[in-house]
C-alpha cells in the first residue's frame, strides 16, 4: 500500500480529473454494481474503526441504520474538527476532499439515505471552498451518487463535533448534544430539545443517522475499489489500516502524517517529527485534551486504539502534542483542562462544575498555591465530573487529570506550595492553520481572551 496515495496526498489533488486518474469514482461504482447490503459487508470485513477518536466499528453502525424498517435515514460527515493539537481532518479536505465526498456518497447509498450532510466550522472557509469546488466538479462528472450532501456550516464550539451537538446545528439550533444517539434519535424528527426514545408518542427509533468522521469517510472508497482484504494488510489486527496523525509542539518538524495503525509513537516524534532539540528530552506527549498525556518512558506504545487504551491512555483523533523537558506539564494540562471547562456547554451541572473546579485546581498547583488537599479535592472531582453527562467532554476531563495524577505525580508534587520550577510559557495548541513548506502550525492565541466564560 502506497500510504501517501491512500489518504493523504503529497500533494493536493486539484481537479476532478485528476482525481479519477488516480482511481477516484471505482469505489462508488463498485458499491452501485454490489448493491448496499453487499457495501455494508464489505466495509464491516475491513473492520474499519472510526478515526474521529471514539473508534466504533463503521460497518456496525451502518448496519444499524441500514437494517431500521420503515425509517427516514441521513448520513453525517463530521467535519468540525477542533481537539486541541489535531489538524489532520483539514490537511485532507484541503488536499483530498473528492475521496471525503465518495465516501459520503457511498455511506448514503449503502444505508439508503435520503440525504447527507457535512457538518463543519463556518470559520473553515478554505476546507469549505475545496468542498463545493469538488462537489459540483463530481456531480458534473457523475461520481457523486444520487444522495444529495449539504455543506452545512456552525460556530467555532467544540461541542459542534460532538455527534448529537452536530445534528442539533444542522438543525439550525446551538450544538447542545441531546441525550440519545444518531442511530436511535436522528435527524429531522419534530422533536422538542432534550426529548429523547422511549418518550410518550415516538418510536423507540426515529430517523437513524450515521455520522463519521471526515479521515473514516475518506478510507470508504479505497476498501470498496480494492477490497477488505488489501485495508487489513495494514496496521493491527483490531486497528487495521493507515491513520493520519499530527505531531506538534517541541518537536524539529511539526507536521500531519499518515501512518501505519500499531505504528509506535516513538517513531512519530522521533522520526516525522525530527526529535526534539539538541539535549532535550521528551517530558510528555498529550494525545489531545481528552486522554491521559504519556510520559517519555512508554513511547514504544503503538498507536493503534487497543495499546494506547492498555497504557491507561488513548489515541484520540490522532493529534500527539510533544513537551520536551523545559516545559511544565501542569501548565500543559491547565492549558487543556481550562479548553474543556469553557467548552463544557452548562446542560449537565457535574461536567460544568467539575470541568470548572479541575481547572481551577490546575490554576493553584501552577500558581503555587496548592497544597495536599487540593489533590484530595481533585481526586473527588474525577469521580463526580462525568455524571449524567449527556456526550464525553466529562470523561476527557477524567482522563487528562487522572493521568497527570498518575503519570506526573512526582511534576504535581513540584509545584505544592511554591511556583512553578518551569516557568516557560505555553500556549494552547488549538491550531488554525498549517504549513507544511515550514512544518510549523499557527495557534488560536486569542481563544482565552474571546471564549471565557
């Protein structure tokens, strides 16, 4: 497998035509010649996670829309992406958006939409220009199926990425999640805010939905055009396939790179990152806001969902933020812990609450103003901050605390009762832009200053 051909090119594909010289359309016309039960099989062989960070199982869920009799159905492409230290949806609808919209348009036929819709952040305007552009090129060209797909854009929240706060904006509300999922409670159903299955006077399931993400949407065309087999050839057996990661931070090369599945994470910081600068050592790696950062001693770890898991970390949407040993990990995590608590949208009080009192506790160790009981305070906010919670905002707080906990006691500990022995500044990594001619990422460096509660 040519990895830089699969999913992300080394360079942008810049017209339709170009798109099908590299075989763009075979796997829409192979899902049309199976037929959508045949699609859905084949795509469930290849056992394809979703790569959006919660790594379900795309052909179960297509089954699970698919298979509801009597049911309007819609197909979702999510494509606000906005976890810290991850760029890698926008580096493929910058360079690759015709294989996003096959996928799409094979995910529609497959599980008999009636519609499809890309959900993204309105501030995206060059990953949303690329997307009309190859639309209207692919319709033209007929490679687009028969399923309309909306471009439908949301403010710059986190929470739009959020599945249920997804289908919420494309319904023209806030991206406030509901409390049921896509696939019982979707989209289109005349249902007040807040009601959910099972609820006097609506079916148990109401036009199921499909959302995934935009990386496993692009990976839909390749395993329909050259088969189950040929994506499992790659990565692991529970995580096969490539994945798109992105490395920032202390690293010589910030860059977006697609990767075998089980590939270790040592290889992306020292290899495709370039290591660190002279003398420095790795202190941690944050695998994004929502898991527990990795400390230098388990690098080896392969990036695949099952090893990340069993180190007591995860691998998120692939984004590894690096900080090399001059950098204060407490202020890494108040930097992230702080993202989640201003994102945490107030419906579920233990999430608003804990996500704010997490934060703040990060805020007194940087500070120097902790002492013993703030780790006694911190410990029961991770045990209450994911009750009731309506999406897993809660638990990304949970991971990234208890991790810090675990991992950076001897760091923590530093920092009771004094000021931090790293003084350095650090800004959050919530990128907007990237260049790869510099291997740099620009950051959202005003985001404190317009987003604060």
């Amino acid at each position: 497998m040519s990895h830089a051909a699969y999913l992300l090119p080394s360079a942008p594909i810049e017209s339709v035509v170009d798109y099908r010289a590299r075989g763009g359309g075979d796997g829409l016309a192979r899902a049309l010649e199976i037929g959508p039960a045949a699609t859905v099989s084949e795509v469930s062989a290849a056992r394809l996670r979703g790569r959006g960070g919660g790594g379900f199982p795309t052909g179960i869920k297509w089954a699970g829309i698919a298979d509801v009799p009597d049911q309007r159905r819609f197909v979702v492409c999510n494509a606000a992406e906005g976890e810290p230290g991850t760029f890698k949806d926008r580096a493929l609808l910058r360079t690759n958006p015709y294989q996003v919209l096959e996928g799409i348009a094979i995910a529609a036929f497959a599980t008999g939409a009636e519609e499809a819709y890309v959900g993204i952040k309105e501030g995206y305007r060059r990953e949303i220009a690329r997307l009309e552009t190859a639309a209207t090129e692919m319709a033209g060209a007929g490679i687009l199926g028969e399923v309309p797909i909306r471009v439908v854009t949301g403010p710059d929240d986190y929470l739009l990425g959020e599945e249920k706060g997804m289908l919420e904006a494309i319904e023209g509300r806030q991206p406030l999640p509901r409390w049921y999922p896509p696939y019982l409670i979707g989209l289109h159903t005349d249902m007040p805010s807040g009601v959910g299955a099972g609820t006097s006077g609506w079916d148990t399931r109401s036009n199921p939905t499909a959302v995934n993400n935009v990386e496993t949407l692009a990976n839909v065309a390749p395993i329909l055009a050259r088969g189950a087999d040929w994506f499992r050839s790659v990565g692991t057996a529970d995580s096969p396939g490539a994945m798109v990661f992105t490395v920032s931070g202390d690293v010589v090369t910030e860059t977006v790179v697609e990767l075998p599945m089980g590939t270790p994470l040592a290889v992306l910081v020292h290899g495709y990152g370039g290591g660190l600068g002279a003398g420095r050592q790795v202190r941690a790696v944050f695998p994004g806001a929502s898991n527990a950062p990795v400390p230098d001693s388990l690098l080896d770890t392969p990036m695949d969902f099952a090893s990340m898991s069993s180190i007591g970390s995860g691998l998120g949407s692939g984004g590894m933020i690096v900080y090399d040993d001059t950098a204060c990990v407490v202020r890494a995590a108040l930097l992230l812990s702080r993202f989640l608590a201003i994102e945490s949208c107030g419906q579920c009080p233990p999430c608003k609450l804990g996500t704010d009192a997490l934060a703040d506790r990060f805020l007194e160790l940087e500070s120097g103003s902790a002492d013993v009981s703030t780790l006694d305070q911190m410990d029961a906010w991770i045990g209450r901050v994911t009750d009731a919670n309506r999406c897993g905002l809660g638990a990304g707080e949970r991971a990234l605390s208890a991790g810090m906990l675990r991992f950076f006691t001897d760091d923590v500990v530093a920092h009771l009762g004094r000021a931090c022995p790293w003084p350095r500044d650090l800004t959050l990594p919530k990128m907007t832009d990237w260049d790869p001619e510099t291997g740099t990422f620009t950051h959202d460096v005003a985001y404190f200053a317009w987003r604060n509660p």
